[in-house]
C-alpha cells in the first residue's frame, strides 16, 4: 500500500498521486485537452473514473462533462493513458512517462497511423496546419541548408525549388479524425482511424432547437447543423467515435454510438478483452477474439509447412 495519497483538483489539471517508499507513481488529467468523452471511464477497470454532466445555463451553449478520479479506487495501471484519445491523460513513474499494463504485456499499444510524405507538398500550402481542430500539426520551411525561410515570395526561382515543407504532428494528442488528410494533397498526409464505429442521430428524438451534442464535439464539421432542416446531422468520415457528445445528450436514444474496432498492437491477455467488450460491445469482443484465434492459426501453419516458394 502507498505510504501517501495526494490528489489535486484545480481548473487546468487534475493530479493524483501514490507515494511509496522509493516510488512515486502520478497520474495527471489535462483538463485543456480532455473533452469529457466517456472512454476513460468505460475501460477503467476499478470505476475509478466518473463523469459529471454540467448543468447548463439559459441561453448558453453546453458545456463539456467534468471528469474526476476517486484516488482510493484508482490503481494507477495506465488503461487510461493508453486509450484516451486526446492524450489527456499521462501516467508517470518517478517522473518518467511509464505504462505498467504494456510493459507486463497485459495491454496492447493503440496505433495511431499518421504517415507523411512532404515532397508532395506545395511550398506555400498550410491548409493542413489550419483545418487541425486541436491545433496539433505545425508546418515550417527550409533552405536546402537548414535556414528557416520567413517569406517565400523573397526567394528566387531556383532557390524556391529547394526549398523544403517540414510537417510535424503532435501524434501523442491526435485523436486521428482525418480533416488534415482530406485538405492535404492526394497522398501528402494518410491518416487512419484508431477506433472505429457508426453513430446516428434520431431526428425526431432531437429537443426541437438543441445542439447541446454540437456545442461540445471536439472535431469541427463532425457534428453540423443543417440549414435545411435546423437539425444537428454527422459527417462519419471525420468522427473519432469518443463520445463527448452522447454525455450531454438531454435524450435518451436521440444519439446511438457503437464503436466496432480499435487498432492495436497483438494483444497477450484478458485485460484487454474486457476493456474491449465495455468500450464496443460483447458482439464487438467475439469479433475481435474470432479474428485473432484465425490469425494464430495462420500463424502456426505457416511455421510448421514450408511453402513451395522457400523451397524454391
């Protein structure tokens, strides 16, 4: 048992502590980062972590849920760390970013593929730096000696055609939803999803005027309101299923989210499988696990049969 419990709660961070002998475990919640999605607190495996929906004023737009950790359940394992899909969350061992679910190998690594190629480019384009709803890709320009560039209209032709894009992504904060992919040219930027799903809005259901869901959803253009029918509609291709917005639903049933795959690395223990179950569904388990005995059993065929073409 910890020779100490902290916990800090002010408006920007929220941190707690386990201070043993010569350990001392911290976890730190970014309340600028955190949207008040649910992720956290479904996989959290000790309930340690809950949401508050904030009340909302008259005239006002909703407000994102407040999240809070009880330090007495929290066992500081890293689940969190590993699935926010904002980074909010870091988990820290003496001062150093640590996973203990991933290093004992009972938690997978979530992939977050984000791949570049700057040579396509152009050398005046930042649509991708701009469209980036949390403000995390940053684009530069160099010389072909390394000097920044300031102003591109100052350089001659020849010197212009070495000039070098450098793009930089916070991947670590990325909750890939895909807007810098669809403004950049074909192929500059390939995003793809780390979790996937399908979420629908019930019209009818909608409070006639309510964009509570709207007013909280962290991607710009994943939630958007109609002008033909002054409803809030989706635009799936750029939703990153976290489900900030079903918190503050004021309907039951109104808004239906079901998340159906997350991308991971190989997974070596049941951990994972019931985080899994309570982040999509037990049909969203049976999927997963059905597809991984499948790839096992390649897996072992392929080591005991020599294929015609090593022989070769």
């Amino acid at each position: 048992m910890p020779l100490k419990t902290v916990k800090k709660d002010a408006a920007d961070k929220l941190t707690l502590q386990w201070i043993l002998h010569v350990k001392d475990y911290k976890l730190t919640l970014d309340r600028n980062r955190c949207v008040g999605c649910e992720v956290c607190s479904l996989v959290c495996p000790k309930d340690a972590i809950k949401l508050e929906k904030q009340p909302k004023a008259v005239g006002k737009k909703a407000q994102k849920a407040h999240v809070d950790v009880d330090v007495g359940k929290c066992n500081f394992c890293g689940i969190c760390d590993v699935l926010c899909p904002y980074g909010a969350i870091r988990l820290t061992l003496n001062g150093q970013h640590v996973l203990p679910v991933i290093e004992k190998e009972s938690f997978p690594e979530v992939h977050r593929e984000i791949s570049v190629d700057t040579r396509l480019c152009p050398k005046d384009c930042r649509e991708c730096e701009a469209v980036c709803p949390l403000n995390l890709i940053k684009v530069t320009r160099v010389t072909f000696d390394g000097k920044p560039v300031v102003n591109l209209e100052e350089l001659s032709p020849s010197q212009l055609r070495r000039v070098q894009v450098r793009l930089e992504v916070q991947k670590e904060y990325c909750p890939t939803c895909r807007l810098c992919e669809f403004k950049c040219p074909p192929g500059a930027l390939k995003v793809r999803k780390f979790m996937e799903g399908q979420i629908a809005i019930n019209q009818q259901a909608c409070p006639e005027g309510c964009t509570d869901c709207l007013d909280v959803c962290p991607i710009k253009g994943a939630l958007y309101l109609s002008s033909v029918d002054n409803k809030v509609h989706v635009d799936e291709k750029i939703c990153v299923y976290c489900g900030a917005c079903k918190v503050v639903c004021p309907v039951e049933g109104a808004l239906t989210l079901r998340r159906t795959k997350v991308i991971h690395s190989p997974v070596r223990s049941g951990a994972w499988n019931k985080a899994l179950e309570k982040l999509t569904s037990p049909a969203g388990l049976v999927k997963e696990l059905k597809a991984s005995s499948s790839r096992k059993a390649r897996e072992a065929v392929s080591k005991r049969f020599v294929t015609e073409e090593a022989i070769r």
